[in-house]
C-alpha cells in the first residue's frame, strides 16, 4: 500500500531547513484513488502548536512544499485551550489541608495544560490575530478551535487534544506539527500517533485514507538529539557539543512560495469538515473580536493582562528583537544585565516562549553585530544565554520528561543534601497568602514578587534570589519547589517553558556544583540579601518596581477609558441608526399614506 510518507520520500526540503529536524511518526496510508492529484475534500493540515510565527517557521515550510507536492491545499490549525482542560486538582484522602499547601496545584500545573489565567490568553491571542494576518499574506487560512470542557447542557464535551485534532484531520492526508517539549502537548501527540497506529491494524480498509504524521523540530537551533543522546550535567557538558554544530544549523531558512491552486486565504477548514458542528472556532481576526473572545473563555481573570507593557505576536517580537540588537544595547548588556535597578534584558524570553519568534533568527540577527569590538562581549554573553543554557534547558525536558518539574529531576549531591537539611529551623514561614501578596520580611523579595505579578515578568537575577527564598520560607524543599513552580507558572509569561522549569531547577541545584554547606540550603548555592546589596543599587531596583507599578496603574485607567468610549461610540452608531430606520419607516409611513389619499380621490 502507497504511503504519505513515500509519495514525499524525494520531495526537495527548503533550504535551511536539515533532514534532523524532520521526524516522521506515522507514515499514513493513501488509497489509489486519493493518491490522485486533487483528490475531492483531501487536504494537509499543520498543526500549529509551539511556532505561532510565520517568519522562520521550519513546520510551516515544510508542510507548503508538502503541499505543492501532494497538489493539495493547505489548512492551518491552532487549538486554543482554556483553563476547564486542566486536570482537576488532586483530592486528600481526609479533609485536613495538605501539609504542602502548594503540592496539588504544582502538580496540576494547569497553565501548562492550557492557559489558564487571562495574562497568558490574552498575549496568546494577541499572536494568533498577529499569525492570522501575517498567513493570510501567504495565502493561507488559519483556524483557532477552542478547546473546552464542558460538564452538562447542549454543548457538553469532554474531547481531549489528540480527539479533537483527530476531527479536524478527518479528511486530511497528512498532518505537519511542531515538535513539542513539554508533557501535556508531547502527550497529545503521541496519543494521536497511537490511535493511528492502532487504527491501522484493527482495521486495514479504514486507514486506507489514514493521514501521516510528521513533527518538524524548529524552537532550537541545533536539534535536540543532535546536541546530545543523554540527559547533560550542566552548561559546560553540553556547550561544546552544541556549539561544533552551529555552522551546520544556524543558517537562513528558504521562504516557499505555495501554488495558488492550494491557498485557502478566505476559506475555513470548517467547510470542508463532516460533522463539524461541536467544533468551536474563536474569531482571532480584529483586537475588537480578541475581547469578545477573551470574554468567552474560562480563565482566571484575577491574573491579568499585562498589555499596558507587553502585546504578543510576531510584529511585536520582531520589533523587541530589534530595539535590543544594537551594539550599545549589547555593551550594556555585558556590564548591566544583572543589575535589578536597570533593564538591560532583551524582553525576548516570553516571545520565544509563545513561539512568536525563532531561536535562528535570533541568533543570526545578533552576529550581524560580531565584528563591532563594542558589542563582542555582551554578543558572547547573550549568545550564551540564547542559545546554550536555552537549550540546556530542552535537553532536562527532553530526556528528564517524567521529571523535569519535580525535584527528582534534581542531580544526586542536591537531592541527598536538602534531604539532610529539610528539618533545620526556619527562622520564619510565610504562608500563600503572605507570599503571593508580596507580604515577607523582605523589601527586596516583596519588590521581585510585585514586579512578577504586575508586569508578567520579573529581572532575571532577582528570580534566582526569588526562589531560593522560598526554600527558606517554607516547610520543606519540597514545598519551597511546588511554590516557585505554582507562582512562577501562573504570573510569568515566559513560562511554563523548558527555561521556566530548568530555572527553577537550578535554584535548588540542577546544572550546578555543590558549595559551602550550610543550614536549610546544604551544599546548594546560597543568596541573601546582604549579598544583594554589596553587588546592586538595590533601593533602585524597589523605586523601579514602584514606578512600573504606577505604569499599570495608568494603564489600566487609559485602557477602561478606551473601552468606555468604544462602548459609547457603539452605543450611538446604535442609536443613529435606530434613529435613521425610525426616520426611514416614516418616511414610508407617511409616502404610503398619501399614496392611499390619492387613490381615495
């Protein structure tokens, strides 16, 4: 039997674009009919999932070659989950609180699962409106299918990922992906891959038109199999592996032009869907159609957006990538990157993290900057950051899956000695409350925590100090570790991500080396707050968190007076048209009168 898989055995990769980061996982089975050109209601879908971008997009290419190949046309699909996916949240056995108070919900990790708070949906669909414009340039359609639960009523459903994707690939000879890296979205896809796989040898006549299935790994710059076959110890391990591959990967990716016969701008996949009726789709094409789609999903609204100071998509991750990529920003950022008081970041973090911008073109943006002496230390050092410990990162998620947000993930000499100090005293413990509302002992925790909720994003130095408080504050490691996954998840919008989880992690020891031992930490590398103000304007850093405070503050006044007077703008083309039908039915009213007069005499 024909398979997808062999009818693009020779198809040519677009340029950039290395056979490694190509993966098939089902070859799918092609009946002779719908092996011809054109096959009625056959069509390639991508599945949209970690690169919402369509610049340096290696899925997005590949599934337009596929498609010029297969002479069919080209559907885009993301599927948008809200907070009612999330696992539901573990249940003790007796009614007492946890001794862990942070436990079930670091292990329900719900915005990992979807997002879950208004900040995250709101930047999420900010790039999806950005990504539906920017592909119907391309020619192409993109569909956002809402992904719900839904207990009781008309509309009950309880699809999962991989069931609801099996739908909008009813019809489809292959489906094209992003390689995902965490649990939830690597869990749907395998769950799609097995139901194909099982499908296939229950019964052979029914995936006579089973569609192929293929991942394309382009969020890092050297694949991850590639970089290394095994879990790395740290930066150093790893850094050389990756860095003899960047001549091979770290070059431009060829843009496809897609055949006009296969360009589905203007269409839906919708209307070439059977049975389409539970599919939900979430208008994404206006930012007046992004609050009415915000108003329809289930989040947590005491999470919110952050607009005021980031907006998310593509546009808005290219023009951050070029305000930082100077030769001043870069010699600043070689001095004044860990300095809390300034912001000498590039911000690229949460765009990576929403997949509005490619690690590749990143990093080849940056080395237009290698020849200017000014900008060769900071380059070096934000290339070290962007590139190895980011994929340090993947390479804990990758091959540490089961336990990259736990402490299991965590190297033997900080595992052995947490546990050897987990009963020492704490000099204080705060509770959720008092720590989710910047309420501690610490003026300095307190302005990182405030910075974080309000902002979306917090200095990076001050989230290393940010969570080695929290071994100290609360009862256990173990605790202090469900509290800086739980509060980092649900305020950072550059998390849940490998970065997110392996900083974490390293807070408590991963990718580093024993130090001095001490009370509580052990061996694990210590922060406090005289060290904070021996090394940084720290008064500063509180002033600053203060103003970005009074920033949302504004922004959030300027934002309601903005929806105020687009309600009031409503409101009056409302009632200026009511106004012109009532003036036009008397108008009628009173022609239709005389023309009854007339007729009378």
């Amino acid at each position: 039997m024909a398979t997808v898989r062999r009818a693009l055995e020779h198809v040519r990769l677009p340029s950039g674009l290395q056979s490694e980061r190509v993966q098939w996982l089902f070859d799918g089975a092609v009946a002779p009919k719908a092996a011809a050109a054109g096959s009625e209601g056959r069509y390639l879908l991508y599945w949209m999932q970690t690169a919402v971008r369509t610049r340096y997009n290696y899925a997005l290419e590949f599934a337009m070659e596929a498609a010029n190949e297969l002479k069919l046309p080209l559907h885009v699909l993301y599927l948008f989950p809200d907070r009612s996916v999330a696992p539901p949240l573990p249940i003790d056995g007796d009614e007492s609180p946890p001794v862990d108070e942070w436990q079930h919900e670091a292990q329900q990790d719900a915005n990992a699962h979807a997002f879950a708070t208004e900040r995250h949906a709101q930047f999420a669909l900010e790039g999806l409106a950005d990504a539906h414009r920017r592909l119907a340039g391309r020619g192409l359609s993109l569909d956002v299918i809402h992904h719900r639960h839904v207990a009781e009523g008309p509309k009950a459903t309880n699809l999962t990922r991989a069931e609801l994707l099996t739908r909008c690939a009813h019809h489809a000879a292959l489906v094209v992906t992003d390689r995902p890296y965490l649990r939830p979205w690597r869990v749907a896809l395998d769950t799609l891959v097995s139901s194909a796989e099982a499908a296939e040898d229950d019964d052979e006549d029914a995936t006579s038109n089973s569609f192929g299935i293929v991942q394309v790994e382009g969020d890092v710059v050297v694949p991850a199999a590639v970089a290394s076959g095994k879990e790395e110890y740290a930066a150093r391990t790893i850094r050389p592996k990756i860095t003899r591959q960047l001549e091979r990967y770290l070059v431009p990716l060829e843009v496809i032009l897609l055949d006009r016969a296969f360009q589905t701008a203007g269409t839906s996949l919708l209307d070439v869907l059977t049975g389409s009726a539970e599919l939900e789709s979430l208008d994404v094409t206006t930012s007046e159609a992004i609050e009415q789609t915000l108003s329809l999903l289930d989040v947590d609204r005491s999470v919110s957006s952050v607009s005021w100071r980031f907006r998310g998509g593509e546009t808005q991750a290219s023009a951050c990538a070029k305000r930082f990529l100077t030769a001043d920003k870069l010699a600043r950022y070689a001095t004044e990157r860990n300095e809390p008081s300034l912001d000498a970041g590039s911000d690229l973090s949460l765009y990576l993290r929403f997949g509005h911008i490619c690690v590749v073109r990143v990093a080849l943006a940056a080395n237009q900057l290698r020849k200017v002496s000014r900008a060769k230390e900071g380059l070096a050092s934000f290339l070290e950051e962007l590139v190895v410990r980011r994929e340090l990162a993947v390479n804990l998620v990758v091959y540490n899956a089961k336990h990259y947000d736990s402490m299991r993930c965590l190297p033997n000499y900080a595992t052995i000695t947490l546990e050897e100090h987990a009963d020492d005293p704490r000099e204080q413990l705060y509770s959720r409350r008092e720590l989710e509302a910047a309420q501690t002992g610490d003026a300095f925790w307190n302005a990182a925590q405030r910075e974080l909720a309000t902002t979306g994003k917090m200095h990076g130095y001050m989230r290393m100090y940010w969570a080695k408080k929290l071994l100290e504050w609360t009862r256990s490691p173990a605790e202090g570790f469900h509290a800086a996954l739980v509060l980092n998840n649900k305020y950072a919008l550059d998390a849940p991500d490998a970065n997110s989880y392996a900083g974490v992690a390293w807070s408590f020891g991963k990718h580093d080396q024993g130090w001095k031992e001490r009370p509580i930490f052990g061996k694990v590398r210590y922060m406090n707050e005289a060290g904070l103000k021996r090394k940084f304007r720290m008064a500063a850093y509180v002033r600053k968190v203060q103003r970005l405070e009074a920033e949302a503050a504004q922004g959030s006044r300027e934002e309601a007076a903005l929806e105020q007077e687009e309600s009031s703008r409503k409101r009056s083309e409302v009632t200026e048209t009511a106004e012109a039908e009532g003036e036009a039915q008397a108008d009628s009213s009173g022609a239709a009168a005389k023309r009854r007069r007339t007729r009378q005499k």
